[in-house]
C-alpha cells in the first residue's frame, strides 16, 4: 500500500505533467465549447482541448504507475470509483480565467483514500506556485510549510471569497451567502480555487464560501485547507468525501474557514437546517408567476421599453 508521502510526490509529478500540456495553450487562440449542464445553477461551462489533454495525460501517468486506483475527473466517465484509492481530477479549474488570461485559475490533483480526500494539490503553472497539503503532514507552498491566518474573533472583520454570485441557485443558498456576506467585513469575487490556496496561505483570505460544485472542484482543497490549520467541510459542517457526494449530501456546498472558531460561526448562518431550505424553497415557489402566465412574459419588458419611450418624449418636448 502507497503511502502518504509517496503519494504527494507523485501528485507532484502529475502537476508538472499539466504544467507541460496546459502552457503552450496559454493566451493563444483557443477554440471554446460550451458544456450544457442543465442540473446546476450555472447551466453551461467552457471546455477547451487543453482540458481535455491535461485530464488525458493526467490519466495515462495514473493507470500506468497505479493501475488498481480509480479515477474521477472532470472531463471524461470515472474509472473503478468504488477502489480504496482514487485520483480526483480537475485539470483547469477556471476555464473562464484561463480561457480569459486571467492566471487564478489552477490545475487540482487529490488522492483518496476509502473516500476521504488525503492528498491535495492545487497547482497554479503561470505564476509558478504550487500549493501540496497531506492529512497529518500539513501544507506547503512551493516546498515551505504554510498557515492560514487565524484567529479572527468574529465574522465581522472576515474577508470573504467566492467565485461568483451567480453559483448560489435562488432561494435558499443565495439567501443564506446573502446572510453571511452582510455579516463579514468585505465579499470578494472571481478567484476560482485560487481563493482557497489564499487562505490556507494566511495571505488575508479568511473564508470561501461556494455552491455549484462538483467532486473535482473541492477534493484537492481540502487536504491543502486542513493541512495548513484550516477548516472546510460542507454548508452542514460535515465532511466532504465522495459517499457524501454520490449520496447526493453536500449538495456541491463548501465552506472553507481560516480557524475552526470563524467556521463554526459561518456554519451557523448557512446551514439553517432542512426546515429552513424547505421554507425558503417555498417561498420562492410562491413567487414564481403561474405557468397560464407564460404567454404573455414578454409583456412587463414591452411596457418597460413603452414607459422608457414615452418619458423621452416628454423630456424631448
């Protein structure tokens, strides 16, 4: 049986592998296609080939130095998901940064062990940082130890990140982040997992609060956060491994803290409890218009554009 350490090195050599095949792609002309995701709040994603090529060179190096574990990645079907070890792959985590020269996005690499994530690498090749967290070894960027900054005595003075509003559905989740984001300092926007090598970097960052996610986007984090004295389950303040994933639990809901003390707050305002998804759920039913409605939904812009056309003809007079 491979351990720990074994494993992170060659986690390692899976991030230089990326690095190899992502580059020579980087702010040249890319062809872009669009992924239809109907089941999530953001209903489509950018792919593009060095996507795919990553996650396949990725996948090669796995099955030939470890042909028993299994693999689940983003961009093709999983492969032996249910073996004691299982690789979790997001070659570019970011597309629309990547795709856009932004350099926050990041190649995430984790190992699983029985479901729990036990190694984690978030890898970002453009600006040369390289973020390694092992369970019970701690995290390290570029090859020396890191810590989050801790030690907040309230949400108050929190900075907050998440990668856009647009990822929390209405109703519920927008409701809660919306609750949480008026009790921090400052919400912050457009980091994709660079925001959690931020925080298990104590470089200011002290929460990332997410929905919308899939496996492959937060496995890598957790060993990274966890390792560098942080705290990140999901919205129930429960683990985040991949029975809870197939079993529908986390629901793609992620709340990465500096210190358990900030977690535990933030956990307060967004679990809310079944009761009160179901409530707010409701709610937002209620408002939706009836469907004998639907029609006639291109009235209210009409009587917009209307109003907007006749109040410059008043002024114009």
């Amino acid at each position: 049986m491979p351990d720990r350490d074994e494993l992170a090195a060659f986690a390692s050599e899976l991030a230089d592998a990326a690095r190899k095949v992502i580059l020579p792609y980087w702010r040249k002309p890319l062809a872009v296609e669009e992924k239809d995701e109907p089941d999530r709040a953001i209903a489509a994603s950018p792919v593009t080939e060095a996507d795919r090529n990553t996650e396949r060179a990725l996948r090669d190096l796995i099955e030939s130095r470890y042909p028993e574990h299994g693999i689940f990645g983003e961009e093709f079907d999983a492969v032996r998901e249910d073996a004691e070890w299982v690789w979790v792959l997001d070659p570019i985590d970011g597309t629309k940064s990547f795709i856009t020269g932004k350099p926050l996005f990041g190649t995430l690499i984790a190992c699983l062990h029985h479901g729990t994530p036990v190694v984690g690498v978030i890898d970002q090749c453009v600006l040369d940082e390289r973020w390694v967290g092992v369970v019970g070894r701690g995290t390290q960027l570029n090859g020396r130890p890191c810590t989050t900054a801790g030690g907040l005595p309230s949400l108050k003075d929190a900075l907050l990140y998440a990668t856009t509003p647009e990822m929390f559905r209405a109703g519920f989740e927008a409701s809660r982040f919306g609750a949480l984001s008026a009790m921090v300092k400052r919400a912050l926007f457009g980091a994709d997992c660079y925001a959690y090598a931020l925080l298990a970097s104590g470089f200011g960052t002290h929460l990332v609060v997410e929905a919308d996610l899939g496996l492959y986007d937060y496995c890598a984090l957790v060993p990274v956060v966890q390792g560098a004295g942080g705290v990140i389950t999901d919205w129930q303040g429960l683990p985040l491994t991949l029975q809870r994933h197939k079993a529908g639990g986390s629901k793609g809901r992620v709340v990465a803290a500096a210190d358990a003390n900030l977690h535990g707050q933030a956990v307060q305002v967004l679990s809310g409890g079944p009761a009160s998804e179901a409530a707010a759920d409701l709610w937002l039913a209620r408002l939706a218009p009836p469907a004998w409605l639907a029609p006639f939904a291109w009235l209210p812009p009409l009587v917009g554009v209307a109003a907007l056309a006749l109040i410059a003809v008043r002024r114009a007079s």
